[in-house]
C-alpha cells in the first residue's frame, strides 16, 4: 500500500510500504494535511482511503511590545497594556491573552526591572519578550526648586499684568483731565 500526504492539497511526501509493516508518518511543519491510503484488496481492486483534515500548527505568535529599554522615574506611572500586540498565524488577532510579570514588580524602588510579557496560541505554541525598566531616584530637592522657579515666574507674571492694567487706566484718567 501508499500513503500519500498532502499539505492544502499539495503533495508532500509519498510513503510505499511492502507487506503489513506498521508505518508512521510525522506532520512536524505547520500545515492543513490530510493522508490518502492507496491500497488493493484481494481481489486486485484499488481502493483509496482518504483521512480527515489534520491542521498542525507549530508556528509561534507574533508578539510586539514596542520599546524594548524604557527610563522611569520612581512614582511615574508605567501604562504595561498600551501598545503591547499579538497575532498568530491560526488564531489570529490574541493580544487579550498576553501576560506579564508585572504584579511581580517593584517600580517604586529604583534599580533596573525586566518586565517579560508572554502570549500562547491554541496549539500551545509560546512567544516571550522582555523589557528593561530603568528606575531613576526622584530628586525631591530638585524638584522643589524647579517648583519655587515655576511659582515666581508666575507671580512675577501676574504682576507684569497688573502692572499694565494700572497703566492703561492711568492714561485713561489723564485723558479725561
């Protein structure tokens, strides 16, 4: 007898057996296979039996998660869904089953921090990437300064105001004099 594999109805492999050897046939490629038995019976009629659609699938997903080094500072927070995606070539569009370690970190604690998302498609097939976290030490005493900066400016702002305003209607009173 033969066996005859086809992938989407393309040959792929033909197997001849001679006598009542057992015979195994590996679909190790992602395909749509189905498996033709080519035999004769006792009387010398041909006869062929065809097998069900095997769909084998050992791609793994596409996984994006954008900027693979991202700089923080401690408090600042850090968006883990927003531009994250997957796809994979069976199940198509799967971003709403991609995981990450995120609970498992510490983003209040400066240092460096791997973030590792991981997706899975039906077939059991996983894709995982990583991002590097940097966490930066807030400097407090900076940032009060650059606050204090802010604040006179805007004071200093005001009173520019102020002062034009007093202006104009000074030279409004002394043009009615």
């Amino acid at each position: 007898y033969i066996y005859t594999v086809y992938d989407n109805n393309t040959l792929v492999k033909t197997v001849e057996v001679t006598g009542n050897k057992k015979t195994n046939i590996y679909l190790t490629e992602t395909g749509n296979y189905h498996i033709e038995v080519t035999s004769y019976n006792q009387d010398k009629v041909l006869a062929i039996d065809k097998s069900g659609n095997y769909l084998v699938d050992k791609t793994a997903p596409t996984l994006d998660v954008g900027e693979k080094d991202i700089e923080l500072y401690q408090g600042d927070k850090l968006l883990v869904n927003e531009g994250i995606f997957a796809i994979d070539n069976i199940d198509g569009e799967i971003t709403g089953k991609i995981s990450s370690n995120y609970a498992e970190l510490d983003l209040k604690e400066p240092g460096n921090h791997t973030l590792v998302y991981s997706v899975s498609d039906t077939a059991g097939n996983v894709s995982t990437k990583s991002v590097n976290i940097n966490v930066l030490e807030k400097d407090t005493g900076l940032f009060a300064i650059q606050m204090m900066i802010i604040a006179i400016l805007l004071i200093f702002t005001y009173l520019i105001i102020r002062f034009k305003k007093a202006m104009r209607f000074e030279s409004r009173i002394s043009d009615f004099s």
